[in-house]
C-alpha cells in the first residue's frame, strides 16, 4: 500500500473530492510530489495525508492523520465492577472486579489478540477469591476501525482459562466467557480510545466442593492505544 505523507505530498486540485471508490488522474509530477485530480465523492481536507489502496479493484484512500500511526495494533486496559450469582440453592450475590490487559491486532473490521485476566471476587462472609488466567478476545467492528473515525460500535466476545486462589484452600481451574455491545471513542486522539460496554458474563468453575455456574452482567469500561 502507497502511504501519502510528508515525503509524498499530494497538492489536490480545488474542487477535488473522494469516496470509498474513486478514479485518480495524475496531472503533473515533479520529483515525490504530484497534482492529483480524483473524481466525485467527499471534499478532500487541505494539508491532510491518505493511504492508497484498493477496494475490490478500485482505488480507495484512507486519511492518515499526519505524524500518526494507522491503528495496526493495540494495547488496551479493561476494568469492570459486577454482581453475580451462582446456580446453586441458597448461594449469595458475589462482587467482582475484573481487569484485563490486551495487545490485538486491527485488520479496520475486525480486532483479536490474546487477553491476561486478574480478578477479585467476595461472596458474603466468605474468603475472597483471587483469579489470574489467560484467553483470546475478538471484536466486529461496525465501522471500520480507522484514522479519521471518531466514535466505532462493536460486538466483543473473550474466553479465559483460569485459576482461582481461596484462602489457604488449593486452587481450581474456571474458565469464563463475556459477550456484548461496545462503542470506542477516539474524541482525545486519534491514537488512543475510551471503551465502555454492557456484557453478559457466564463462569465455570470447579471447586472441590463441585462444579458451579455464575451467570451475570457486567458494565466495562477501559482504555486502549493504537499504534
């Protein structure tokens, strides 16, 4: 992909605009810079950089915030507070706090990557319960995830495998998945995002006392940079 910047600038006639899909004219060039003509579509911003690449076999430019990366790859804190409940006859409500830390990749449409998870959780009288553990997360991407694309709505899913620590007792394997709605808002920067959503959340674990399912919902907010 041509990457239009400080080195490659493009002086674009007055009056010329884009879309997803355009047809470029080169009119003049001189050395690494040309006069471009492009066709139809939206004004082009004076002093703005684009990417050039091609949309099922036709041009296709992508702003490109000058000095800026292209969201290739992100990293990102999640911290969530929620009340769950077991399946089990007589069990109390159990707080718990979630974090997780995140480095992905963002192919525009979709962001997956691997995800470390530590949580804390206390039910009534009870010890607390420590949790660390590792999985995978994934999103959908409603709009393409670009420079240029202020606010993104998504879908997002994540599985973690753990272990959980009580009191002196031995640990136990549990294993977790979340699913909901998101929005990402690059208002700040374009290179770094608040992200909050509303999850389902389901847990199994595997005490020695037998297996329990907790199900809830959990409100997620975080941060993530773009690099």
């Amino acid at each position: 992909m041509l990457k239009i910047s400080a080195l490659s600038t493009i002086l674009i006639l007055l009056g010329a605009t884009i879309s997803q899909a355009q047809q470029l004219n080169v009119i003049q060039v001189k050395g690494n810079r040309a006069i471009v003509e492009v066709q139809t579509g939206e004004k082009l911003k004076v002093g703005e950089s684009y990417s050039v690449g091609k949309v099922d076999g036709e041009v296709s430019l992508d702003p490109v915030a000058a000095g800026k990366g292209s969201r290739n790859y992100l990293l990102g804190l999640d911290l969530s507070l929620s009340s769950t409940k077991a399946d089990t006859a007589g069990a109390q409500s159990t707080m718990v706090i979630n974090t997780d830390l995140k480095f992905g990749w963002n192919k525009k449409q979709y962001e997956y990557g691997p995800v470390l998870a530590f949580d804390y959780s206390k039910s009534g009288s009870l010890k607390p319960n420590y949790t660390w553990g590792a999985g995978a997360f994934g999103a959908y991407n409603f709009q393409p995830n670009i420079i240029g694309t202020d606010l993104i709505f998504s879908g997002d899913a994540q599985f973690v495998f753990a272990q959980t620590k009580q009191g002196s007792a031995d640990a136990f394997n549990s294993m977790g998945l979340t699913v909901g709605p998101f929005a990402k808002w690059y208002g700040l920067s374009e290179d770094h995002c608040i992200r909050g959503g509303l999850v389902f959340s389901w847990e199994r674990t595997s005490p020695a006392t037998g297996a329990v399912t907790t199900t809830g919902v959990e409100a997620v907010v975080g941060i993530s940079t773009y690099f």
